[in-house]
C-alpha cells in the first residue's frame, strides 16, 4: 500500500505526477490538494529545487501517514512543527490541518510556489485548524540559529527525501547540522527516505546518531521504491547525581559485610581515608598578647 489516505484525480488515477489529493479523516476528512510544477516552469528552476515541487514524492506520503496515526494528538493540540525542504509541503500542511503551528521552510527559489500553495488550500479558513506559514531558509548552522532566535523551538521537525546524492549532492551535512541547531531535548525529528543505490542515507543516519537516539519506526513498499521513516531524539547526558545513583545496588550489598568486619580491619582503612579525604585543617596560631599583659610578662 502506498499512503492509506492519498486520493488521486480522476484525470490521472494512477500518476503521482499529477495534482495529488491526500484526506485526512481525523481532521473531518479535510483534504488537501498539492499541485506539481510542469512544463515551463519547471525548466526555469534548478535541478534541485525542480525536484523537490515537480510532484508529490512517495516519501512525503508515507511521512504524513506516520504523523497522522502516531503523532494526531499533539498535533491536534497545537504542537510546534517545522518542515525542511518542504517542496510542496505535504506533511507539514497536514499538521496544521489537524491543529498544528506549522513553519514550512525551503530555498529562497522555492517560496513562491509554496506560499501558493499555502494560499490553495488554506484561504478558506478551517474550522479547527492550526496555523501554516512559510520561510526561505538554508541548510546552514548560523541561518538555523537565527530562525530559533525568531521563532523559537519546536516540537517536531520533519524532513521528507532530502537526501539523495545524486540530485542534491552532499548537502545532507549541512541538513544534519541544521537539525542539530534547531532541535532540543524536546525535539521529536521525523525523516523519511527512500532507499536506493545511495550511500549517503547510511551516512546521514550515522550522522544523526552522533548526537541523536536514532530509530527506523517503518520500511514501506511504494511505487518507486521501499520507503523508510526514521524518528530521532537528541541524547540527553545523565547528570552526576544519576551516574552515582547507579553504583547504590553495589554498594548497598557491600553495606552488610562492612557492618560484620572486625574492628581491627575497619579501623585502620577508615583511618587512611580520613587522612586521605579529609582536607587540611588550618593552623590556629595564639592571639598576641594585649598589651598589659605584655608588660607583666617583661616585669
């Protein structure tokens, strides 16, 4: 199964080149209808950018069917939700569908066909719905740092079939490092690829899993290829307290030979670790004499 909630028109039933429809029942069958770039405006954009808004890419279907069933009620309760290279921006509308603050970003070239279709589905006004606005932004660590100074964090960042070296280069490093900038320990991260002949999926995964709790939730068959959606969640460093929280069972079972050892053993390795542990005291040196006192002992 492709997406358990894609329609597609009647004029092209079976081309996922053509204007997609994706209906989402738990936000009361709103259905939102993506339309490709073709012909010739496709050829003013760069291969990159006409990649990403040339159709609806099967990846960004699964993804929105995974947000839709896992994630429905923090989304429905305004959740935070930022999408990279969002091409025409499926599943971060999708979110905002459902009550979601949505933030789609892409390369400057690439706004006006969003923010268009931002306009096409939205206009209307929905009952219910969140918000879903639109931002150029580029995969660089500054450029991340400042969209947090001005938007603050978010709950979920999503990121759909953008890393595919062979359209996009090694650009998945700088993606990887704008995830790292934009994400907290609160951040869930939500990626999906399609698997082909392409090493730097493996790379990029190996990437995230430097600083992030790295998970596959799915592997989907499409109609161009297996689709896998991975979740990730910065790694959080247990404070001291914790570190020794874990040498308490050790030590609790060492308690009861210690208690039963004879004075003679305890006493003199509890001695060393005083002389050891205990800091030096300072020198009390006497107070000097006042001065009457200094006179009778001269007399």
């Amino acid at each position: 199964m492709l997406a358990r909630n894609v329609l597609l028109t009647r004029e092209w039933p079976y081309s996922l080149d053509a204007a997609t429809l994706y209906c989402i029942p738990a936000a009361g069958r709103r259905t939102l209808r993506m339309c490709p770039i073709s012909g010739e405006e496709e050829t003013r954009w760069s291969p990159g950018i006409a990649a990403g808004q040339q159709r609806v890419w099967c990846s960004a279907l699964v993804l929105t069917d995974e947000l839709v069933d896992r994630h429905v009620d923090a989304l429905r309760g305004g959740a935070r939700v930022l999408e990279l290279g969002c091409g025409l921006g499926l599943p971060g509308m999708a979110c905002a569908a459902l009550g979601a603050r949505t933030l789609l970003t892409d390369m400057p070239q690439a706004m006006p066909r969003v923010e268009e279709s931002i306009r096409d589905n939205y206009e209307r006004g929905w009952k219910g719905a969140g918000s879903v606005r639109a931002v150029s932004l580029e995969w660089e660590a500054i450029a991340a740092e400042i969209l947090v100074l001005q938007e603050g964090r978010f709950d979920f960042i999503l990121c759909s079939d953008c890393v595919y070296e062979s359209c996009y280069g090694e650009s998945w490093r700088e993606l990887a490092e704008a995830i790292d900038k934009l994400s907290d320990e609160r951040t869930t991260v939500l990626v999906s690829m399609q698997r082909r002949d392409d090493p730097a999926l493996d790379a990029f995964v190996a990437r995230l899993e430097e600083d992030f709790q790295v998970e596959l939730l799915c592997s989907r068959k499409a109609l161009s290829g297996m689709v896998e959606v991975y979740s990730a969640r910065r790694r959080v460093e247990a404070p001291a307290a914790l570190e020794n929280a874990e040498a308490a069972p050790a030590l609790a079972e060492a308690a009861p030979v210690l208690a039963d050892a004879p004075a003679e053993v305890l006493e003199p390795a509890v001695r060393e670790a005083a002389a050891v542990e205990a800091p030096d005291e300072p020198e009390i040196m006497p107070a000097p004499p006042s001065a009457p006192e200094a006179a009778a002992v001269e007399a």
